[in-house]
C-alpha cells in the first residue's frame, strides 16, 4: 500500500470519528521558484545544505525542508536571504491536502 492510499484511509477513519470532511490544510511555504532560487545560489557558491544549515543556526534536516517548500519559519528563512543574499520568499498558496 502507498503512503497516499493509507493517508486517504486515515483521512476517512478521522472524519467518520470526528464527523468532518476533507483533509487537513496545508501551512504557507515558500514558492517553489524561491526554493529553486536558494538551491541555484547554493551551487554557485560551492554550499552544501549542511553549510547553511550552520551559518543560520538551525538543523540540517530543518533546513532541508524549508529549502525545500515543505515548512515555514520566518525567522530561517530572514537568515537565509541574509546569508544568500537572495530575495524575500513569495508564499505558495495554501492548499488543501
């Protein structure tokens, strides 16, 4: 079974207890042309995520999911535009899941 198909099957187990539809909402994440912007300035500079992650002060796996679009926190990512100089993220859209 995939994770998907069992997240539906939780999905529905929850709302059937709960009386509820749908799933839960996704939180803001950073577009995903400023994850590619970060990970393109991260090449020309010869960084790795490791190297990021310890010039902002934060875990290497935190890191790698901002990086990545999937959690927000706006105080690592201020600390990623100053250290890459790169631009202010755009919030993707919040979207249900």
């Amino acid at each position: 079974m995939n994770k998907l198909s069992q997240w539906s099957k939780d999905v529905k187990k929850i709302n059937g207890v709960l009386g509820t539809k749908g799933g839960p909402e996704r939180t803001n994440t950073a577009s995903k042309e400023w994850c590619t912007s970060v990970k393109v300035e991260l090449a020309k500079r010869d960084m790795t995520v490791n190297d990021l992650a310890r010039a902002a002060g934060v875990m290497r796996d935190k890191m790698s999911c901002i990086i990545n679009g999937k959690q927000w926190d706006e105080g690592i990512v201020a600390k990623i535009v100053e250290t890459l100089g790169v631009e202010a993220p755009i919030l993707a859209p919040v979207r249900k899941v």
